[in-house]
C-alpha cells in the first residue's frame, strides 16, 4: 500500500523509463563456453509494459549496457524507446521529456544503483527493487518488495495503474 502523496505523484505518470539490469534482471551476467552473454527476463515486467501500454503509457529502457539480449526482448515487447550502452542516462532523459512533451513529474523511473542517482533525483516517481545495493544514495520514493529480475518493474507499474483505478 502506498501513501496518499505517492498516489498523487503516481496518477501524474505518462512515461515510465526503467534500467535493466538489476530490475528486470538479477544483475547476474551468464557467460557461454562462446563469450555470448545471457540473461534471465521475468515475463511478469514483460506483461507490465502490455498494462502501461493498453493505459497509454508508454515505456522506455536506458540501460548502461549494450547488449544483445536486451535489444531482443525490447524487440519482443514492441517498445519503441529503447537506448543501450547509455553513459548519460539524464540526457537520454531529457529527449525523452522533448519528444514526449512532458514534464519530470510526469516521469516514473525504475533504478538499482549508482549510475541512477541522477535520473532519479529528477523524475517525478522513483522506484528500486528490494535487491539494490544503493537504497541509502538513490533514496527512492518506494524500494519495492520484489527484487530485480523477480518481477520488480511489474510491481512497480502495477503500482502506478492502481494510483489511476487502472
């Protein structure tokens, strides 16, 4: 259950933007005999992008990673905004803001670590999966009950779409 002024930040949400590793992933890399890298996706996060979708709430990945997998299972899900190998997550951020027309506090972001902090200290809602090694710097509106890649970012939108009665 979340407070009445998370609610409130909650129901002002058009885009949700989320890292990858670390939340929809168990911040594991799986390495085959071939170097190819391999990671575990929960379906639960993949379904959360479909309830976002279907509200009209669009998802984007900014993840510091340029990897492979992830390009496919974006791919998969249909999502549109997707940035891999991002060294400047608040850049990508911005643009974001610019196509999107929006302002911050219609932005929800999903983060695990470090390399979040400055996207979380401007979006309107933040959120991290009880997995972080990072809650005391990134300071979350919500540390999630899930872990990362245990179905964290669907916890988080199916946060989001309860604040809307969605």
């Amino acid at each position: 259950m979340i407070s009445l002024a998370l609610k409130e930040k909650a129901r002002k949400i058009k885009l949700v933007v989320t890292d990858i590793d670390g939340v929809w992933t168990d911040a594991k890399m799986y390495y085959t005999a071939d170097g190819e890298v391999m990671k575990a996706f929960s379906t639960y996060d993949g379904m959360a992008t479909y309830l976002l979708h279907k509200v009209g709430i669009p998802t984007a990945i900014v993840t510091g990673e340029n990897s492979a997998p992830v390009a496919a299972r974006a791919k998969k899900l249909k999502l549109e905004d997707v940035f891999l190998g991002v060294k400047d997550k608040l850049k990508v951020l911005e643009s974001l803001l610019d196509k999107y027309d929006l302002q911050p506090d219609q932005v929800a972001y999903i983060g695990d670590d470090i390399n979040d902090y400055a996207v979380m200290q401007v979006a309107g809602l933040t959120a991290s999966p009880a997995s972080t090694p990072a809650f005391h710097i990134l300071k979350p509106d919500i540390l999630l009950d899930r872990v990362g890649g245990d179905g964290a970012f669907r916890e988080f939108a199916d946060l989001i779409l309860a604040a809307r009665d969605q």
